[in-house]
C-alpha cells in the first residue's frame, strides 16, 4: 500500500515539475540587487556625530561661567595668590606685568573656571575613545 501511494505521489510530482515553467528574472534585476547593497551600505557607514554634551547645555555652562566671572568683576570681591610674587622672584620679570591689570576673581569663580576646563578634557578624552573605537584606530 505504501508502495502505490510513493507512486501516485511521485507521478504527481513529475507532472507537476512538468507543467511548471522556468522563470527568469527581469533584464535588470542583478542591477537592482547591487543598488541595494550599495545603498545598505552607504547607511551602515554614515557616522553622525553626536556629542556627549550638548549645545544648549555648553551655552548654559559658558552663561553661567561668564555670569559669574561679571558678578565677581563688578562687585570687586578679590583674593591673593600667595605663588604669584614667587614666579616674579623666578623669572625675575617683575617689570613685565607692571603695566598689566588683571581682573580680581574669587574663588567661587576660579572653581567655576576650573570645573569648566575639567568637563572640556572629560569630554575630549572621552569623544576621542568613542571615536578610536568606532574607526577601529586602536
């Protein structure tokens, strides 16, 4: 029984395959396929950057910063730094800086300062390892 079943299967198939036609493909179809591949990859390569701190937030850090700088410029508020007389007795050019006025910063300013130039390193150090990392340059 198992025998004339496979053979009423197998003529089924052979008349089937005979009744089936070989398809072929459009004229332009291997052109369409590379354009797709080509474009697929143009996406995959298309780095976009994306900084880790963003602008507005860099315009609110510099306002800040600059605010502050003022706020100590105008009210007057100053501090002594007690290395400044040692690098004139160092390099003895005393004479140089006669002419110059610094501003007086407190030090709610200098660490202001300070903290600003910190988050700028971070920030290059960091972008530079994401970017190593993302070319392969390490």
């Amino acid at each position: 029984m198992e025998k004339s079943e496979d053979k009423n299967w197998e003529r089924f198939v052979d008349k089937a395959m005979k009744e089936a036609t070989l398809e072929s493909p459009a004229a332009d179809f291997t052109d369409k396929v590379m354009l797709s591949i080509e474009s697929r990859q143009a996406q995959q390569t298309t780095v976009a950057y994306q900084p880790l701190i963003s602008r507005t937030t860099w315009i609110v850090i510099a306002t800040i910063t600059f605010g502050l700088l003022g706020w100590t410029v105008v009210t007057g508020t100053s501090f002594e730094l007690s290395w400044i007389p040692a690098l004139n007795d160092y390099f003895s050019i005393s004479t140089a800086w006669e002419g110059i006025k610094f501003p007086s910063l407190n030090y709610t300013s200098l660490y202001s300062l300070g903290a600003f130039a910190l988050f700028v390193c971070v920030q290059l150090f960091v972008m530079k390892r994401r970017f190593d990392h993302r070319f392969k340059l390490h």
